[in-house]
C-alpha cells in the first residue's frame, strides 16, 4: 500500500484521538463527554496501534525507493 494511502486511512483515527485527548484536558472527568471522550480515544488507539506498524512500513518503503 503507498504512502499516501496510509496516511489518508490513518488520518482520521489520529484526528479523532486527538479530539478526544483535548476534551479529555478540559472536562470534568466525572461528566459523560469525558466518558464519552475517553471511549472514542481507545476506539482511535485501537485502530491506530496496529496501523502504525503498516504506517512505518509504508515510510520504509518510501524512503528506499527515493534516489539518493
């Protein structure tokens, strides 16, 4: 898989972890946006664990195949 395909599957998951983190920050962790926060965040983590290994493959992959 290219590169650039990576990214675009890997994106949204990092965005959406990333928003879970910043209501995380700034919630009261007793409310249900931070329960539901804190979810969306180990959904994103769950999909972005094993997609990393596929992202730093695809960066492996690119970097080789680049003249020097």
């Amino acid at each position: 898989m290219s590169l650039k395909r990576h990214i675009a599957d890997y994106l949204p998951y990092l965005e959406q972890a990333q928003n879970a983190i910043k209501i995380l920050e700034s919630t009261d962790p007793d409310s249900e946006e931070f329960s539901q926060a804190l979810a969306n965040l180990q959904v994103a983590a769950t999909v972005l664990e094993p997609a990393s290994q596929g992202m730093l493959l695809a960066i492996e992959g690119f970097t080789e195949s680049r003249p020097e």
